[in-house]
C-alpha cells in the first residue's frame, strides 16, 4: 500500500512540476509578445517625432546610449535627446525590426536584438544609416520599460580619399 501512496505522490509531483513548467513558458511567450508590441510602438511614436511618448516607455532610470557622447538617463534627459535628434534630422525615417527576444527565467528582464534602418538624417536629408541595436527591458510594477538601448551602425565606412 505504501508503494502505492509513494508511487501516487511521485506521479503529482512530476504532473505539478509540469504544469509549472507550461504556465512559465506560457508566461514567457506572453512577455515576448509585450515586448514586440512595445518595441512597434515605439517605433511607431518614433515615426511621429513624439519624444515624449519615446521617453515615456523608459524606466525612470533608463538609459539610452547616443553614438559620440554620453549616454541619456531618465525622462528628461532622454526626451531632451530625442527632441534634438528629431530638430537635427526633421527628414528623418526610421524602420527597425525585431530579430529576436529573449525573456529571463524570473520573468522580469528581457533582451530585444534587432537591426534598423534610417534615412533622411542631417539638414539636407541626404544621409542614412543601418546597424544593429540590443534593448534591455524591465518589468516595473508589472509593466515592461525600457532599462537601457544602445545601437551600433553597420553601414561601411566610406574610403578615406587620398
């Protein structure tokens, strides 16, 4: 009878463990999901040049990372940045794509690889650009924000003239 009972219990423990299991990788494919939603509004506030919505997906000690200076942290100074960049580049269109994401197996960090593309940059709206970019994502208070982004470019360089 003893059997049994150890033999019952082992099988309820293998069956909870499993359904832990499913409900985490459930949970994990919904978080993925939030942050490609995300990532396209984003996107899409980006397209509108509304620094202040860009800012606000940031957490309150968020960083973003500018190419030759020092990086952005917090509201202010990241809607300060995104402000000058969109006056900089009035032209400017912006495409990105979301390559991959990979969520944390506590559920409250996340890592989001992709490339992007940019045209319309400078006064003239004659430059462009293409790279790569990592954000690293954040539940506060159950919702996802944006910890920290950084983009590299990969666009060749052109040959210096001699």
């Amino acid at each position: 009878m003893k059997q049994f009972i150890l033999l019952g219990l082992i099988l309820f423990g293998l069956t909870a463990s499993a359904q832990q299991a499913e409900m985490k990788n459930t949970d994990m494919k919904s978080d993925e999901q939030a942050i490609r939603s995300l990532s396209m509004k984003w996107l899409e506030l980006t397209k509108k040049h509304d620094a202040v919505g860009c800012a606000a997906l940031f957490a309150d000690d968020g960083v973003e990372y500018n190419m030759n200076k020092e990086p952005s942290v917090g509201h202010a100074a990241i809607k300060k940045e995104f402000t000058d960049m969109h006056m900089k580049n009035p032209d400017e269109k912006v495409n990105w794509s979301t390559e991959r994401v990979d969520v944390a197996g506590s559920g409250d960090l996340a890592v989001e690889y992709g490339k992007y593309n940019v045209s319309g940059l400078g006064p003239k709206g004659t430059e462009s650009d293409q790279g790569k970019y990592v954000t690293v994502y954040k539940k506060v208070n159950g919702d996802w924000k944006v910890a920290a982004d950084i983009g590299t470019s990969t666009k060749p360089v052109a040959p210096v003239k001699k």
